[in-house]
C-alpha cells in the first residue's frame, strides 16, 4: 500500500508484492527512510582570494548552493554569487563537493582585480605602451 511508505520511499512491485523502497541516497525499509551519512556533504568555511564561503550540510543531488560574492563582481557577469555543488561519486561511493565556482566574484584585493582585468584587454599595437604602464603602476 503505497500510503504506508515513506516520504522518501517509492512503492514498486517486487515478486508480484507491493514494496516500499528508499529513494537514492536515503536508507531505511521503505516505511521510514533518513538520509544515507554517505550521501551528505558536510558544511565547512572556505577560505579563497575572493572571500570566505560557509557552505551548509547537503545531500548529493540537491540544487547548487549559491552565496552572495562578498567583494561584489566582476562588471560582466550576470550573476553575483559563488556557486558550489554536492554530488554523488559513485567510485567511492560518497557524496562530494565539487570546486567552487567564483569565476563572477571580484577579488579581495584591488590589485589583483586590475591585473585580472587588464589580463582579459586583447593586446594591439595602438594600446600595448598604455597596458604596459599600467601593469607598471601597479
């Protein structure tokens, strides 16, 4: 009777018997189902050159987490937060964050903001004198 399972649990047809089944990364007999230990991704403080991120617990699978760039962004980025996601590795069998992305964040330093700025100025003739002395004034 699929009212007897679990909000994580899915009813399925097994040897001609209705039985209850944990979702994906969630354990237990189909009538109560938690969260598999395995499938969590712990929170932590990350500590980069562009801010400091507290990423929150999340089980594999959840949508990405987004938190706010703490030094603003980059003027052609769309979007003003570092993003990060927890997956499911099926080698070793464990949930894992992947690599923050803050390619949009601005850095802490205003320095290497320009740098990075003037790292994206496409080179010519009529403006390498000008990049020069910048890079210089730095």
């Amino acid at each position: 009777d699929e009212t007897k399972c679990h909000k994580y649990a899915e009813c399925v047809l097994d040897d001609d018997d209705l039985e209850c089944q944990c979702q994906e990364h969630y354990i237990g007999d189909g009538t109560h189902c938690e969260v598999n230990p395995k499938a969590v991704c712990h929170g932590f403080v990350e500590n980069t050159s562009k801010g400091v991120f507290s990423w929150k617990s999340r089980t594999a699978g959840s949508p990405k987490v987004s938190l706010r760039c703490p030094f603003g962004v980059f003027n052609n980025s769309t979007d003003d937060n570092a993003l990060k996601s927890c997956i499911w590795n099926s080698t070793s069998g464990q949930a894992q964050w992947l690599q923050t992305d803050t390619a949009q964040c601005r850095f802490s330093s205003t320095t290497t903001n320009r740098l990075y700025e003037l790292s994206k100025i496409k080179i010519s003739s009529e403006n390498i004198r000008q990049v020069a002395q910048e890079v210089q004034g730095l």
